[in-house]
C-alpha cells in the first residue's frame, strides 16, 4: 500500500496524465486516487478489484486497464464519464455474460451505448427531472444545450428541463407553482447524445464551431448564481414601502421570506442548484475534450483514412495534399550514403538543389510496408518544424517509390560512434543537441503525434551541431497507438519496457527512448552494445540503469533515470524535460 501511495504521490506533484498501477494485488482503489484531477490513462491491471467505484472522479479520465481482475458488475456512476472512450475489462467475471465490454478502444459512442445496454437503458435517454423535499423542486439534463428549471416554496411544484438541443432555457419561481425550462424545443424530455448526432465529425469546421457554442455555454455556466439576480428593491422602513423586496430567477419582485428556517430551505436550494450546475460543467468539460479530441483526428482523417487503404495492387501511393508529386527527369542521383532495411538514401540533386534521394528496395513490398512509407510522407507533411527533415516530393510508382528530402551531412549516431575521434563536440554541444531533439518531440506530442522511433539514427546533424529528426515511418497519432500491424516495433537499445510486453501504452514510450539518447549523447557510448534482445529486455524490465558516466551533472543524472522508469506515469513529459535542459543551455 505504500508503494501505491508514493505513486499516486508522485503522479499528483508532477500533474501526471498516467498512472499505472497494476500487479499490486489491491481490492479496491484507495482514496488518494481522487486527488489526480489531470489524470487522462489509468493501469490497475491484474489485481483483485470488485469494482470501478471512484473512477466517476475523474473528470479527464480517458482510458481504462481494468483488465484480469475480479470484477463482477459495473456501477452506473461509469455514464458520468464523459471523457472515457477506451476501457479493457478482458478476463473479469463480468465480460462472461456481457463480452461486449471485454475491449471497446477510442470510441466513446460506442462505450456509451455498451454501457447503457448493460445498465438497461434505452440508448442515450436520461431524465432531468428531479425534487427538492417540501416541495422545493430542481431539475437539469442536457447534452449539447443543457436546461436549468428550478421552483420553489410552493406544494405540488415540479421541473422538467428539456434536453434534447441546443441553448439552454433556465427559469425560476420561489413562491408555488410551476416551472418548465425549456431548450429551443420547447419543453419536456428529450434524449441525451453522447456526441450531436448531425455533427460530421471529419468535419473540422464544423467541430470548432461546436467547441466554440459548448465553450460559450460552459461560460455562461460559470457565471452561475449572476445569473439570478438577488438585488434589494428596498430596504425596511424606506417610504412608501413596509416589506423587503428581491428579484429572484428573472421573475418579478417577492417577498423575502422572514423566518430563519425560509432562509435556511432557501440557502438549501441554492446548494442543490450550484451542485447540479457544477454536475453539469462537468459534463460540458467532458464534451468539449472529447470534441477537441475528434477535432484533432479530423484535421488529418483524410490522410489516416487514405492511409489504411494503400495496396501494392494500385500501382501507386495516393497523392499527398502539400508534396510535390515528380519524375525522374526532375532529379540527378549521386553516391550512396547510407542504407536501411528496405531503402537507400543517395545524395542528389532535385531541379539544381542538393537533397537526399530515398530509393525503396525491398522486392518482397507488402501492404504493410507500403503502409509504413506513405505514413512516413504522410506525417512529414503534416510536421512543420525547424527541427525536422523537410520532405520536398515523391515518386509515387510502386514499386520504384523514391522520397525526396533536405539534404543533411550525416546522423547523430555516425559523430558520437563513427567519427568519435575525427570531431570533437563538447558536453554543452551535445546537451544543446539533446535541448533541439526534446523541442521536436514535445512540439509533436502537442499535435498529438507518438514517433516511436527515437534514436540516434534519425537524428540528422549538421557541421555546426543543428539536427533534424528523420524516418516518421513508425509515427502515429496517440489516438491510433495499439491498433494495425506494427504497433509493438521499435529499436530495442530505445524501447520501453511495454513495448517488450506488448502492454497499453503511450506517448511516455518517446520519453523512455529520449532517456537512452540523453545517455548515449553523455556517454558518447551505444546503449547496450554487444548485447542480444533478450538480454536488452531482461535489463529494462528489472529497471537496470545505464551506467551513468563519472563527472555527469547530477541534474542530467537524475533525468535519465526518470525518463527511464518502469511506471509511465513517473516519466516527465517533455515540456519538463525543457525546463532542465534549458538550464544548461545558454
């Protein structure tokens, strides 16, 4: 338990987005979990959990490894997720007689809808119909509009908030009656939509305009009780009035109760509105991620959606919007340079300009390796950064694809290891280098983007120590990460221990790679040289760290030791990792 404890302490002090805590035998999940509000991926994996209760919390919770434990059912608190669209439940009691639940992965309709046909309801409908005792009524529901009716002292009053559109109503009486909010629709009870329906959701013109209408709607929210005005109209003993006056709801004047348990029922009321206003902020909040989340695929759905359908049978890749698609006669190809698993790379010329001529080989082209090639042109064209290869065209024939890229002298593995003697490069020279190459992978883990592939290899440098990150073949967006062929590859000297396992992970992998280049560039050494995979795997799994070279700053020490963590939860993302190399960057 207190290995649990110092975890979730960690995950809180560096506002970690995942959290792994799996194997640690636990029943049920402690208290302190409340506590990490910015958490987004959550591993409680192979332990001996009952249940999910406590998740609910978790306003930003994204994904869930629930899986191999004891849980028997599911607790309804799971529809007020608003954020989650993954979750694993595979080997508990409960996928047994629903095993629709055992895996359900970036989709957060489908999740939904599982979950309500577990729970028994029918498809996106809730009520928002609640009371108050004495016959103090509130209601809210809502999706995309979300209505507020509220009705006060008076017996039999009721609220029914409309939720099946856009805007929101909001009305209020305090002394008896009834009150209906009501959404551009009118009134009564709609149906709640996890996402709007209408919304194209490759659209990205129409998503931010939802963000933008949810957004206004979550400030109008905000503003809470201003929106009710409790203004004295005039105080006791003033001329011409005997009684004390308020507006209350937009309606007009009346009496202010003068009893203390009025005041009391009152403030009661109060507290029950403001409870279901934050209930509802919280959904919004859900909404807008989730949407933003869309958004971001959308941008480039064109591309992921061409992506998938490449075949070695069409002759040739879909055209990228943005690369230049050339000929042969356009470029002039020189000496070979350098040599992968299924390419070259020569240097050439491109209409009179010095490139590299990448030139694919491998006569055993597959759909999967076609895939790999045109995800690389496609993520190149998608990147703009100072800091990353500048792709310049394309030869689209298959099987004789040729990619055109900026020319750069060499890579940062051939000056650290093949050309160790011929050039010197300080300790300031490499961690400036290590500074560019965190900029590049915190600049594309904003866009949303995993490269799974960092490695001294493809980083290219220049004579004056400036590198370009190269070969996106691997790339994916996080939303994409664990799905298609290839989801588990990698150079093993610079993979993650759940790369080994073949376990959920994330955007952390990037960061465990960034920790054996921070070594190599300080040691000037291969990591894990000599060594076989299994030998590799062996020591990453047992957390064995790198030797760290005598005189190393004890600062740079310590972050390649935490980039290499077992728990992706404890790696720093790379906007910390800035922090402190820009300390020793001038």
């Amino acid at each position: 338990m207190a290995d649990i404890k110092l975890k979730i302490r960690h995950a809180k002090r560096g506002n970690e987005k995942s959290l792994d805590l799996s194997g640690f035998g636990m029943t049920e999940l402690p208290a302190d979990i409340l506590q990490l509000t910015m958490l987004e991926i959550l591993n409680i994996s192979n332990n001996k959990l009952n249940n999910l209760r406590k998740l609910e919390s978790l306003p930003n919770l994204r994904v869930v490894d629930a899986s191999n434990n004891n849980i028997n059912s599911l607790h309804q608190e799971l529809l007020d997720m608003y954020s989650i669209d993954t979750i694993y439940l595979f080997g508990n009691p409960v996928v047994n007689s629903n095993p629709q639940l055992a895996k359900i992965e970036s989709n957060a309709n489908l999740l939904r809808k599982t979950l309500e046909s577990y729970f028994g309801l029918a498809a996106g409908s809730t009520s928002g119909v609640s009371s108050l005792g004495g016959g103090i009524g509130g209601g809210i529901g809502g999706s995309l509009g979300g209505g507020l009716a509220s009705s006060g002292l008076g017996g039999g009053s009721q609220s029914v908030a409309n939720i099946g559109g856009f805007g929101g109503g909001a009305s209020g009486s305090y002394k008896g009656g009834s009150s209906f909010g009501s959404l551009i629709g009118g009134q009564g009870v709609g149906s709640v939509g996890f996402l709007q329906n209408d919304i194209n959701m490759n659209d990205p013109a129409s998503l931010r305009k939802r963000i933008a209408e949810l957004e206004q709607e979550n400030k109008s929210l905000k503003e809470g009780p201003s929106n009710k005005s409790y203004n004295t109209m005039a105080r006791p003993g003033t001329m011409g009035q005997d009684k004390d006056w308020m507006s209350f709801g937009g309606g007009g004047p009346i009496e202010r109760p003068t009893t203390a348990n009025s005041q009391n029922q009152r403030v009661r009321e109060i507290q029950e509105e403001l409870k279901m206003e934050q209930k509802e902020k919280k959904r919004l909040l859900g909404e807008i991620e989730n949407y933003k989340r869309e958004l971001q695929k959308s941008n480039f759905s064109a591309f992921t959606q061409t992506s998938a359908q490449v075949s070695v049978g069409s002759g040739r890749l879909p055209a990228v919007a943005g690369v230049r698609e050339i000929s042969l006669d356009d470029i002039q190809i020189g000496e070979q340079i350098s040599q992968g698993g299924f390419s070259v790379i020569h240097k050439g010329s491109l209409n009179g300009t010095p490139v590299a001529i990448k030139k694919i080989f491998d006569p055993r082209l597959t759909d999967e390796l076609l895939a790999e090639i045109y995800n690389e042109i496609v993520m190149q064209s998608i990147l703009r950064h100072p800091n990353i290869a500048l792709l310049m065209g394309m030869i689209p024939k298959i099987p004789n694809i040729v990619i055109i890229f900026e020319l750069m002298p060499g890579s940062l593995f051939n000056l650290l290891h093949i050309k160790k003697t011929a050039i010197q490069i300080s300790p300031e020279e490499r961690i400036r280098i290590a500074r560019d190459v965190a900029r590049v992978y915190y600049y594309m883990h904003e866009l949303g983007i995993v490269h799974r592939d960092l490695k001294s290899h493809n980083i290219l440098v220049d004579e004056h120590f400036n590198i370009k990150i190269c070969d996106f073949g691997l790339a994916r967006f996080k939303a994409d990460l664990g799905k298609g062929t290839m989801q588990f590859s990698g150079t093993p000297a610079y993979m993650a221990p759940e790369l080994f396992q073949k376990r959920v992970y994330d955007e952390t992998v990037d960061v465990f790679a960034f920790g054996a280049l921070l070594w190599e560039l300080v040691a000037r050494e291969v990591p894990y040289d000599g060594l076989d995979v299994s030998d590799i795997r062996a020591k990453v799994e047992r957390e064995e760290q790198l030797k760290i070279p005598y005189g190393t700053d004890p600062r740079i020490a310590q972050l390649i030791h935490e980039c290499r963590l077992l728990n992706t939860a404890d790696r720093p993302s790379f906007g910390r990792i800035l922090e402190v190399l820009n300390y020793f960057v001038k």
